[in-house]
C-alpha cells in the first residue's frame, strides 16, 4: 500500500480497526489456510493491519512474518498481539522462495491497479515451490475510494484468476461472499487460494 491517503485513514483509526472481529468466515478460512501448511512452517501476512491472522498463524506454530505500511496499525498489532511487524509496503516484498504461505486477507485491495501484475510476481517469486497464496479482493471495477477515504482496486472473478495465473499461480479455489465494509458499504468479497507450481 503506498496511497498516503488510505495510510492516514489507517493511521487515524488504528485501534477501533484492531478492535474488530473479522467474522466467522474469516476465522474458517485462516484456519484452512494452516490446515495446508506444513508443520512449523513459514507463512508470510502480507497487510498484517490490526495483526489478528499474524497472531493465530503464530499460534499454530508457524514462523510467521508480519508486514504492514501503516505505523500505526503495526504499533497496535504490537500491542494487542504482541507480535513482530515490520513496517514495510507491498513494493518492499523481495523475499525468493521463503514462504510455504502468504496470506493478504482485504490488504491488497488497496495497491493501486497498475501495481498488481508487478505485486503478485512478488508474491510468487516468494513462495516456495508448492506454496499457497490466500488472497481475499472485493468485486466491481476500476479504483474508487470509500466513504472514509481508502482507495480501493476492485476485481471481477475472471479478471483476477487470469492476473494470477499469469503471475504464476494456479488458481485452486475460489469463494465469494457478501459483507460490510468498516465504512458501513455493503460489498462482494472475492476469496481465492492459488498455488505456486512445486
């Protein structure tokens, strides 16, 4: 994320954000995303925000690596969670084969349309032969900011399967399901899991 508006949004309202549950749905599809990784195994939270994921990753016994680009945000993840977060943007991922996980659960949402062919390679090139990559987007098209100010890039189903597999990712499941941003909009999620080829 590097658009300095939805950083200040961000920076502003770091602790109600932490303060939120995520949901069932959310919390399933964590627990199935570690469900696939190997014991003891590195996962990467890629937009970690409030660090709630980071948190149970770790807890599971993964060695898990937190990124956000918000100080805020990380400080509060810190605090609630007690976990690492590097400060660090989607443009500062250049890791090579260190993840059997990535996880960017409504965080890459917010790179700005043009980035996303140039964040997924990253991703890819950081997973290990095999890895899994969870991916969670909200459907519509082009950019638009919400009623706080965040910037969105919106994705429709095949549009993002094909930006993937051209990244380098097979596509091996795909959920959708409908939710309530935290500015109160009503909107369709997009919950993918890919793989990198072993």
């Amino acid at each position: 994320m590097s658009d300095a508006k939805t950083l200040a949004v961000y920076a502003a309202r770091a602790e109600a954000y932490s303060a939120i549950h995520h949901g069932q749905v959310a919390q399933d599809r964590l627990a199935a995303f570690i469900a696939r990784l190997p014991k003891g195994g590195t996962a990467l939270d890629l937009g970690c925000g409030p660090g709630w994921a980071a948190a149970e990753m770790a807890a599971a016994g993964l060695r898990v690596t937190a990124l956000d680009a918000c100080p805020e945000m990380a400080a509060a993840a810190r605090a609630r969670y007690g976990i690492e977060v590097e400060v660090a943007g989607f443009a500062d991922l250049a890791a090579e084969a260190a993840f059997d996980g990535i996880w960017a659960h409504f965080s890459l949402l917010h790179a700005p349309r043009a980035a996303l062919p140039a964040h997924l390679a990253a991703i890819a090139r950081a997973l290990r032969p095999g890895g899994i990559f969870a991916v969670a987007m909200k459907q519509g098209q082009g950019e638009a900011r919400d009623r706080i100010g965040r910037l969105y890039t919106y994705v429709a189903p095949v549009e993002f399967r094909c930006a993937l597999e051209q990244a380098g990712l097979s596509v091996e499941s795909e959920e959708t399901e409908p939710g309530t941003g935290f500015d109160g909009s009503p909107f369709a999620s997009l919950y993918l899991l890919a793989r990198r080829a072993a």
